[in-house]
C-alpha cells in the first residue's frame, strides 16, 4: 500500500490531554508518518467518540454597505456574478444576514475534532492545521470548512477502522463564499459565485491526530461532504454536490458531481496538481421513467456509508432528482431497468485506477454520464422531488441524510427536515413554534428493516427532539432577525432562536443486550440569516433492535450528548479510530439527560469544553 505522508499537528492547537503534556510544532509534511503524540499515551481512547465542529473565531472583513458581494464580482470571467453590497458587517451571528443578497454567502472558519466520552464528557480536542495557527504559510498543509455549510465535515471511519476521513476547503480563515466557489481546473463561468478558485480536500487523521491531505478538482460551484478510506486498496470514496451556474452544465461540472474515486494524494498540498474528476456512481431519473432534468443535480449527495462491499450514498435536498437512498453497482446486475434494486451478493469496493467510471456525454441540452451504475434501494421513495410534498404522514416525503447499518437486514437512516421556517408566535411554548418543522412526520431518526424482498420503515424516533420547538443560547440573539440599510429596515426572520428540525450525520453501536445506541447532529431552522450557522446539538438514543413498531418503541426518547452553543456547529460523529464499538453499552438512562428544548449553555461540562479550546471573536 502507498504510505501517506502525514502532518504533524502545529503550535497553537489546543490538544490538552488527560494523560501527559503534549509538545507540538509547525507544520511538516514528513516522508513518513510523523506523530503529534507518543504511541500508547497521547492516542484516541478507544471507545471515544469524535465529533466534527466548526468554530467561529474570526470576523469576515466586511463592511456594510461598502463590501462588495461574491468576492471578485463584475469580472468579465464571471459575467453571471453581479455585485451586491452588504447589508450587515462581518461579526457572527448577523453576517449571515448577507445571503439576503449574496445566495452563495459563507466565511470559512477553523474545524475543531472533539475528543468525546459517549456520555458528552469532553477528553480532548485535535484542531485541523489553519492559517490562524503559529507557523502555517500559504503553502503549509491546511483545510477549513465554511461555517454555515450544514452538510459539510461528516466523519466517516475507513474500512479497517484505522482512520477517519472528512472533507472541507484549502483555503484562509475567514475566506468568503468557498463552498459555491469553482476550483482550479473546473471553473464555470456561469457560476454566480466569483470567489477565487479552491480545492476541494479529502483529511485523513489517524489514531495520534496526524492529518494527511488530498486535494480534488470536484465539486466545483458546489462542496464536498463525506468521504471514506480503504486503506486495502489505497482508494478514497466521496461524495457532494457540483455546480452553481446556468443549465447545460458545463463538463467538468458534470463530471464532478455526486460520487468520486480517487487515490489519496501521498503528498504535501503544496506539491499536489490535482486532475480532473473521476465519477464512481451515477443515477439519473430516466431511469425510473420520468424525463431528465438537470441531470448533474440527480447526484447531489449528502450522506456516504460503506457496509458488506457496498457504497450507499443519500440525497435529501434539492429540487431535482429524488430525495432518497442509493446504491452503487459495481456488478452490473444488481440495477435492472426501473432504476431500483437491491445490491448484488458478493459485490467488492471498486478500486481507484482499475474501476471504469461513467463518461460524460454532451447529449445536447441534458449533458449527463453514461451509463448509469447506481439505483434506488428497493423500499426507499421514488417520488420525484419537485413533485413531493412538505409534510404528511409518514412515508409522504424524505430528506434522508445519515445511513447507519446495525446489520444485514437493520438501517437507521437520519432525516434532516425541509428546512422549512414557517413561525408562529401564537403556539407552542414562549419562544413560539416553527410550525411546519413541529408537524413533520418523517424528520428524524427512520428505523428501516429488510423484509426479504425490499425495505420498510419500521417507524420514526422522535421523541425528545422537541421538533420545531425553539431553544435559547447563551450568548446568541433571540427575537426578530432584523437589519436596517439608509431609513429601509428588512425582517430577514420572526425569530433568532434555532430549533430541531431532524437530524444529519449520524453514527451508532450494537450493544450487548440487544439495543443499538445512534448518536447523530441535529439540524435546525430559524429566522436566522443561514440556518447552516444555526448552533445545534448532539443527540443519542437507544432502540431495541427488534422492535419493529412505533408502539414497542413509544418508551425511548432522545437526550443531549453535546447541548448548541454560541459559536459553534455540530457537524459529524464517528467512534475514534481503531475504535472496536464496545459490546456492553450501557442504555439511554446512562446517558445525561437534558431535553434539548431547556438545553443552558454556559454551565457544567458544556462550559468547560467550550472554554478549552474556543475564543470569542472580537
């Protein structure tokens, strides 16, 4: 296997360990692995959980009404990138108020992997190498993500459990509009987002916190979310969304989007020269019969697992396509004609540089990939997504996000929401109610059980999520999100304080008395500017994993691991690398029991971790 070349962790990152003082230096990219802690005394605990934040801590260098939005805007090589003047400066929460005119707005903040016990007990934290750190040049290792990017930085563990990847931007901190930026070797001129191209980067962090690094030219206009290693094959797996431009959508958009293979780079970022794209799975929903749309955007992916040889990929946003589970058919049997199967047995991961990708295709007005190799797991929705409904009863509509496989026949797979804001201040408690995220059927967490012959949902975990109930922050702005340009004042939303609105990334065990524990990032809406930059929590529950009704699963409720704090957004869990999940898993009464609705930040371990490892912004 190619061996990685791994960084260490820099001076100014906050790594204080239970066990021994650590000493840290700059930046270097080693031949081999070069390690930020001894072996045997500064590694991840095993058992741990690792959760993947974004932490505000520097201002975006704007000035209301002077800065001029996207980055760069009114060049001739973005013709589609009018400028827009800001409407608020750059602190946080209220910079965000600036999508009001720049849709592709976001500041690009420093990631933060705590260290956590699976009761919410902080151990350590590991920052990711960034330019606010002693040491780090613009040619050093570095990744960040863009703060109110909501499906960004989920943490996956690799195949043998000795890594954990996840994917964010080589860019500064504080760096406007990453996430829609085109990158390198795939720019769009029809994207409306003029910030300078960047590359998209793979991280891979081992047991002792090394980061090693590999940058993509897919993605471009859009972001990378998820991505998996087996280190057996040296092959990474990925998965986002490409393009933010006009329709047809230009090759490299298209050749870009959804799933990728690559190998990781083996080398510093600084001597890297990425190449193009290269797809691995591919739907479109002619498949299932109905006629194409915008055939890039059937792709956009969010949520990425890997069980028994197989790639599962989820897409729950956008107005094409279909909001639903997916496979990736390396066998060429498994997806007949109706776009929807069930894996073959005995498929293996595909291998970068002997796997045969789809190819692009300019098909006149609908550019697309040929041929298609994925399909919709069988059980799982295909109503099309322009033509589903917002709420309903359970099985009306999905935005499914995290897949989590118990076993064979058992999945759990998170359910974000729509993201639907709708405020009343006349119901629900004395912060009011969002009241479409209130009445949302399938939003949560979805138990779904093989039957034999296809899928079928079990039933929805809700309880103790307090669905579009709001929750106060300590710290955050409650009340009406207004802004004031000259004499003309703008109601952005009725109401700051975020509240649930299902969950994302999620990760889970299989405990020795017959239950499995799921942890999983809950998802909000707001009033707020980018829900993305809502602060959220995490969230565990445990199920019995026989239960098939919603009635034998009326008893279990929710509880907070991680309560939303000012600052800070809860991303991906996963459990530590090299991590065997622990069979003797206590149940949910174990766990620290705070309804997520009278979550307090500022008190007990919630303090305390923030503090660790957190600075206000000026």
């Amino acid at each position: 296997m190619l061996r990685r070349a791994f960084a260490k962790v820099p001076s100014g990152v906050v790594m204080a360990s239970v066990t021994m003082a650590v000493v840290m230096s700059a930046v270097a990219a080693p031949a081999s692995k070069a390690l930020a802690f001894s072996p045997g005394e500064g590694s991840f605990v095993p058992g741990d959980l690792l959760v993947s934040t974004g932490q505000w801590q520097q201002d975006a260098a704007i000035t209301a009404g002077t800065t001029q939005l996207p980055p760069n805007c009114g060049s001739s090589s973005y013709p589609d990138a009018p400028c827009a003047t800001a409407v608020t400066g750059g602190s946080y929460p209220y910079v965000f108020d600036n999508d009001e005119v720049d849709s592709s707005f976001g500041v690009s903040q420093p990631i933060v992997i705590d260290e956590i016990t699976p009761t919410g007990t902080p151990v350590d934290s590991v920052t990711v190498p960034n330019s606010t750190q002693s040491g780090i040049t613009s040619s050093s290792d570095q990744m960040v993500t863009s703060f109110s990017s909501k499906s960004e930085l989920a943490l996956n563990q690799s195949t043998d459990g000795s890594y954990i990847t996840f994917m964010g931007y080589n860019a500064p901190v504080g760096s406007l509009d990453v996430s829609n930026s085109g990158t390198p070797g795939d720019i769009d001129s029809t994207n409306i987002d003029s910030a300078n191209p960047t590359y998209r980067v793979v991280a891979e962090m081992d047991q002792y916190g090394n980061f090693a690094f590999t940058e993509t030219n897919a993605y471009s206009g859009n972001n990378g979310r998820a991505a998996i290693l087996d280190p057996s094959t040296n092959t990474l797996f990925t998965a986002g969304n490409a393009g933010n431009g006009s329709n047809p959508e230009p090759q490299a958009v298209v050749e870009g989007v959804g799933s990728q293979i690559l190998a990781p780079a083996g080398a510093p970022e600084a001597s890297q020269s990425p190449g193009q794209p290269t797809p691995l799975g591919n739907f479109n929903i002619t498949q299932l019969g109905d006629t194409a749309d915008k055939s890039a955007k059937d792709d956009n992916f969010r949520g990425l697992t890997a069980y028994d040889g197989v790639l599962y990929l989820s897409k729950g946003s956008g107005s094409n396509g279909v909001d639903t589970v997916y496979f990736v058919d390396t066998t060429g049997t498994a997806c007949p004609s109706g776009g929807v199967g069930l894996p073959a047995s005995g498929a293996t991961l595909p291998v970068a540089g002997s796997f045969t990708s789809p190819t692009y295709t300019a098909n006149g007005t609908d550019p697309e990939l040929t041929p298609t190799n994925m399909c919709i797991l069988k059980g799982f929705p295909t109503t099309l997504a322009k033509n589903a409904p917002k709420t309903g009863t359970a099985g009306a509509f999905y935005y499914p996000f995290g897949i989590w496989f118990a076993n064979s026949t058992t999945m759990y797979v998170a359910d974000e929401g729509s993201g639907d804001a709708t405020y009343s201040s006349t119901t629900g408690g004395s912060l009011g109610e969002y009241t479409i995220a209130a009445g949302q059927a399938n939003a949560g967490l979805q138990k779904w059980s093989f039957n034999g012959t296809e899928w079928v949902l079990d039933y929805v975990l809700q309880n103790g999520l307090n669905l579009g109930q709001p929750y106060g922050v300590t710290g955050y702005p409650s009340g009406p999100n207004t802004y004031t340009v000259g004499s003309t004042t703008t109601t952005v939303g009725e109401q700051w304080d975020p509240a649930t609105d299902g969950l994302r990334n999620l990760t889970g065990q299989v405990n020795g008395n017959g239950t499995v524990t799921i942890w999983a990032a809950t998802s909000t809406v707001s009033g707020g500017g980018d829900q993305g930059a809502d602060p959220n929590a995490l969230m565990s529950i445990t199920d019995t994993l026989a239960d098939t009704t919603a009635s034998q699963a009326s008893g279990e409720s929710f509880s907070t691991v991680m309560a939303p704090t000012y600052g800070q957004v809860i991303r991906g869990v996963a459990f530590a690398p090299t991590t065997a999940p622990d069979p003797n898993l206590p149940e949910a009464p174990w766990l620290p029991i705070l309804p997520i609705s009278a979550a307090v930040v500022g008190t007990g371990v919630f303090f305390w971790h923030r503090r660790l490892r957190y600075r206000h912004a000026a």
